[in-house]
C-alpha cells in the first residue's frame, strides 16, 4: 500500500447542555479547513452528522433552521464538489431531541445505535444517508458511528449493507470507555491500521465484506493533559476551541486523565494537533504500517491547530505521504 494518511473530521454540534452554534462550530473552522487543503492539494474527509440535518429539516418553518440547513448543506456541497469525502456519520439521539425557544434541547438517552430495535436501525441510517445523498447528489461509502458506539456490529450490519457503505472508521485500537450514555471496547482490535471483518469489528476475517480503516492510536500521559489545561487557562485565544457549545462529560475519566497514561489517537483538535509528527515517526517505525488516520472535529478546532495542521501537511507531504480520502 502506498503511504497515506487520512485526515477525518466528524462535522458536528456539541451534545453537551450547549449544542453551540452552527457558524462557531461547522461553518467558520470548515471554511478554514477547506482553505487549509485547498494550500496544500490535499483531500479531507468529513463525517457528517447527518441526523442533525434530518431533523433540521423538520424546522423549516422556523427562519433560522432554514437558514442554518441551507449554509450548512451549501457548504457540504462545496467540499464535496471540491473532492473531499462526504461520509456517513450517525448520532442517533436526535430522534429524542427538539428544537425550542431557539435552541436544541439535546436528549441522550438513546445516544447509541444498540438503543434501537433493528428496525430502528435500518430507519435510522437510511433516512439520514438519504439526507446526505440529496444534497450532494452521491453516496457514502463510508461511515463512523458516533461517539465510536459501533458496537454490536450484528445491530447496524444489515443496515450499511442496505446502503452500500462498507468501509468503517470507528475503532481505534485499545479504545475503551463505559458510560451511562457512550460504550465501547476495542481492546481486542488487531495491531493493524486496516483489515477486513464480517460480524465483529475487532476480529479479521480476510473474507469479510467489510473494511476496518482505523483510527490511528496513540498514548497520552498526564503530564499532556496539565499541559493543555494550562495553555487553554492562559491562552485561551490560541489554545480554546473555535466552537461555542460543551461537550458530553465523564467526569471521572477527565480526572483520570490527570493521574494515570490514557489510550487515545492521532487528533487534530486543539493542542492534540502537536503531537500529529511525532505519532508519525513513531508509526513509520511499525513494520506495515503505511497508513495514518487522524480525527479531528471542526468545532473542537482552535488557532493553534491549524498551525500544527499546517505544518503536519507539509512535513507528511515531503515524507512522501498521500494525504486524501478513504475511498479514492
């Protein structure tokens, strides 16, 4: 396989009590992303939370979510004409979430696709890859479950397989986390960047119809965390995310952050973005191992990022790297 690294972004509001802007949190860092690439001739990939704007859709009475689905499908449309990679991305709490008094009411009860019955599912996935087929006129081919909940494979696989996507994103290797809302356990996953499986994400099977392109993981150790924690404290205006909202908090695994060496991955948000070359260096000393995968999200994008970022292209680029989309 030729060296390649893969640039992803989950294109998403904030699932927290805030759910943030759509300018602060999609559109202002999508355009800064897409001049990024347009610099260095390379090629993102963008998850989009297409349940958000299937159920924007049902707003379009209201002024502004009308307006906030037509700038956001016009600026998905124009990065998919520009050759970026529009993929599948799937939140399904927003069956559960309202928009009142001018804001989203976020309920993450059923935060996970294994929340629904099968039905539920197919629904589910196909009514919001149709959303996304409308508006850039073609199909996904691949997909990233949010809050990387893919798990059991068994619930969604007939679904994607409905909808011919067969490339997953959403497993990095020893990820795990147990939360009242999010779960997910990939400590099983091969020490691979991709394989193929058919029932069970973190088993290979070459036979498989699916294809597992991985995350690519990392390790962080506390001192990063008072590290970041300090920069955001006092210089927010470099190191604070763009978007406006809060995030979903476990607060016991934010603590845990501080005291004990945390599994994580290749990310481009914030001041995460610092560590992209050094996790290349150390990848290209694993036999085999010709591909990166960074995630990073628009919303969780600050100004130092973009700088790393920037930099990154160029020193990936000049190793030889082929930074475009999964399906190329």
């Amino acid at each position: 396989m030729n060296k390649t690294v893969n640039i992803t972004f989950d294109y998403e509001l904030f699932f927290g009590p805030e759910s943030g802007s759509v300018n602060k949190c999609l559109i202002e860092p999508t355009n800064l992303l897409f001049d990024l690439a347009k610099k260095h001739d390379v090629k993102f990939v963008f998850f989009v939370d297409a349940g958000f704007l299937w159920h924007l859709k049902k707003y379009l009475h209201i002024e502004k979510c009308k307006a906030e689905f037509d700038r956001v499908s016009e600026q998905i449309k124009k990065l998919s004409d520009n050759g970026h990679e529009i993929a599948l991305h799937v939140h399904p709490h927003w069956e559960d979430s309202i928009f009142e008094n001018s804001t989203w009411k976020i309920n993450v009860n059923r935060y996970k696709l294994s929340d629904f019955n099968d039905s539920g599912v197919e629904q589910i996935i196909t009514k919001y890859h149709q959303t996304l087929i409308e508006i850039t006129g073609k199909s996904c081919k691949s997909f990233r479950a949010g809050g990387w909940c893919m798990q059991p494979f068994s619930k969604i696989k007939k679904a994607l397989e409905k909808n011919n996507i067969f490339v997953d994103s959403s497993v990095y290797r020893n990820g795990f986390h147990q939360y009242t809302a999010q779960s997910y356990d990939f400590r099983t996953a091969p020490d691979k960047t991709e394989w193929n499986f058919e029932d069970n994400e973190c088993i290979e099977n070459t036979a498989g119809k699916f294809s597992e392109i991985a995350i690519t993981p990392s390790v962080l150790s506390p001192s990063f965390y008072f590290g970041l924690y300090l920069r955001m404290k006092l210089n927010p205006g470099k190191f604070k995310p763009m978007g406006d909202g809060t995030w979903l908090k476990d607060k016991n695994k934010i603590y845990k952050q501080f005291y004990s060496r945390t599994d994580h991955f290749a990310c481009c948000d914030g001041f995460f973005a610092s560590r992209l070359k050094p996790i290349l260096l150390n990848l290209e000393l694993e036999a085999g191992k010709n591909r990166m995968l960074i995630l990073g999200h628009p919303k969780s994008m600050a100004k130092c990022s973009f700088t790393y970022l920037d930099e990154f292209i160029f020193f990936a680029k000049n190793k030889g790297y082929n930074i475009t989309t999964l399906t190329q």
